[in-house]
C-alpha cells in the first residue's frame, strides 16, 4: 500500500502578498525580499522587469544572501545591479568622509564633481543610501562633534568653531534644534533645562517616559523603576526633571499603547541626537515596517556602509526610544534575535505581537 507523504505543501507563491508586489514589479517592495525561480536556480528583486514566472516555481527570501546560500544565484540584471549599488555605497561612504573631515561644509557639486555623477543623480543615490541629504548628514555630523566637544568642557566658542561652523551667529540660528537647549546649559549637564517625565508599569515591565522642549527624548523599559530614573539623571545630570505632571499622562498613555500594540505607530515628535552615522541607522529602522525584521547586515546595506555591521549593531544598543525607533525588529543573519538593549525575551514579546497584528488584518 502507498502511504501519502507527510511532507508538508510547499506554500504556493499566489497565496503569499508578496507575489502580488511581484506582479506589478512594484519598486517600493526593493530591499524588503527577492524571489526565485525554481526552473531557472536564479532569483530577482520584486521590480525586475524580466518576465513572470509561474508562480508554482517561485519561492521567496527575506535577502540575497538567504537565496544564495539556498543555491540559486543572482539574475544577469540583478548581479549587474548590485555591482552599481555597490559602486553608490563606496561613493557615498568616501563623501561622507570628505563631510566628516572638511573644514567647511563642501557643496553639492564639489561632492557630485569627486563621485563623478551630475548634482541631481548624486543627491539622489546620496539620500536613498543615508536617509539624509548631504547638508543633512553634514548638519548631524557637526552636531554631533559640538555635543562632543561641550560634553568634554570645551568653551563653547571654541566649540562652536571647532565643530566647523564658521560664524556663530549661524550656530546659535539652530541652537535649540541641535541641543535642545541652550549651548552654556548644556555644558553644565543640562543645567535648566526641563525635562518632563513619568514612570509607570506595562506589560513588558517598568517603563520610563521623558520629554524635552523638542520632543520625547527617553523611552526606557526594565524591570526596576528606580533604576530607570538613575539612567534618565545619568544623561542630563544637572536637568530639572519634573515628574507627576498631570498634563504628561496623555503623552505617556500614548507611548505605553504603541508598546502594548506597536503596529499603530507613534505620532509624536522626538528629540534624537545621536552620531551621523546613529542617526543614519536609526532612520532606516524606522522605515522596517511592523510585522517583519531586517539583519544587521540588511541595515549595513541600506546606508551604504555594508561593512559597518558591528557599528550598526551598536547604533542599536545606543537608542534610548524603545519602540519608537524600533531596534527590536533586527535580527542577526542567521535568524536569531541577539541582544536587545531592554531583554532578549521583551525583544521577542514585541516581533510576536507585530507578527500576530500583521497575520489579522491580512
């Protein structure tokens, strides 16, 4: 007698969404997965315009490398694309060491003249590898060395010349949105600046929300309230931190339900300082839609530093908004979840309510 296999199906293409984004070779879905054929042992981005496979022969993967280390390789017009992003990533990656290192800011066409490529196309490649334009990136890297500078005690004349703007004046127009406070305030710890902030209790824990004059500047999450505290007094050790503010609540009613249900988001604005190269990776986490995941590797790729995945997984460690900038949806290549600055186990509690989110409302 035949017994039937107990192997299972092999789930159809046409049952998965994300043949559909194949079919109208939608470029939006670029980056998010590639698909292969099984006929051909070659696989493609989603916009590839080559012609549609059956769907019975198609089976998907979350990255190239994933793909490739299934056996099929890439397609002639997928390999040759990779080569240009490639050669995009080492342009960029060389103008934003021009950016770090120059003592004015360089204009665009100097920076489009040194890649070789018109303004417009530079720009363009610019921003989709950093998530920044290049005055941007030039803005949080200057930034970043004034804070530097003013957290080591440096005057803050010098500071302001020393992180490469060339006329005060021009500094103190844009003060505020880079420190989020006074320049001399700063200095000191955060001397009289005021800093709002609740503690409370959600199903992950302790949870401490904080927020400056530009926006939510803490969410922390642990397992002791007070050690939550120490860590918000740590990062502005001479703030005035105001607790119990009536008016708070409703903020922080709004952080504990995008814990508790991160698919809807958060449409509060937030008071992130980091690095260049920190902010760079914490815009592409937020572009990870809820319900997937994205390597370290993935992020790498994505900011056109694809050797930076040690650094990349350390932009993740420094983020001090849980949730709102989700490090908690990257993964390491071979699928499991690391570290998480706030728990593995709440890491994992957050994908499986995004995942289970994601599953309802298809």
């Amino acid at each position: 007698m035949i017994m039937p296999s107990t192997k299972p199906r092999a789930r159809h293409a046409a049952d998965d969404p994300r043949w559909t984004a194949v079919m109208a070779r939608d470029p939006a879905a670029d980056g998010r997965f590639v698909y292969a054929v099984r006929t051909t042992g070659v696989y493609c981005h989603p916009s590839s315009p080559t012609r549609l496979p059956r769907p019975e022969n198609v089976e998907f993967f979350d990255t190239p490398a994933a793909a490739e280390a299934a056996g099929y390789r890439p397609s002639r017009r997928t390999a040759s694309r990779g080569a240009v992003a490639a050669r995009h990533a080492e342009l960029v990656a060389d103008c934003c060491r021009l950016i770090e290192t120059a003592a004015t800011v360089p204009a665009l066409d100097e920076l489009a003249h040194r890649a070789g490529l018109s303004a417009y196309h530079f720009h363009r490649i610019f921003k989709a590898a950093t998530g920044l334009t290049p005055r941007a990136y030039a803005a949080a890297h200057r930034a970043h060395a004034l804070r530097s500078r003013l957290r080591d005690g440096a005057p803050v004349t010098a500071a302001i010349y020393e992180a490469g703007f060339n006329a005060s004046s021009r500094f103190y127009a844009h003060a505020d949105r880079m420190l989020g406070m006074r320049p001399a305030d700063y200095r000191a710890g955060g001397a009289n600046a005021r800093i709002r902030f609740a503690l409370g209790q959600c199903s992950l824990g302790a949870i401490l929300v904080a927020q400056s004059e530009r926006g939510l500047c803490a969410i922390l999450l642990g397992d002791d309230p007070e050690t939550l505290l120490r860590q918000l007094q740590d990062q502005f050790p001479q703030a005035d931190l105001v607790g119990g503010d009536p008016d708070f609540e409703a903020i922080v009613a709004q952080v504990v339900g995008l814990v508790e249900t991160p698919a809807i988001g958060l449409d509060l604005p937030l008071d992130v300082r980091g690095t260049a190269f920190q902010e760079r990776v914490w815009q592409a986490l937020r572009e990870i839609p809820p319900g997937t995941t994205a390597t370290y590797a993935d992020i790498a790729a994505r900011i056109g530093l694809p050797k930076a995945v040690r650094a990349v997984a350390g932009a993740c460690a420094a983020n001090l908004l849980a949730v709102a900038i989700p490090c908690h949806r990257v993964i390491r290549s071979d699928g499991a979840l690391s570290g998480y600055r706030w728990g593995v186990d709440r890491k994992q509690r957050l994908l499986a309510r995004e995942l289970a989110a994601t599953a309802a409302d298809r």
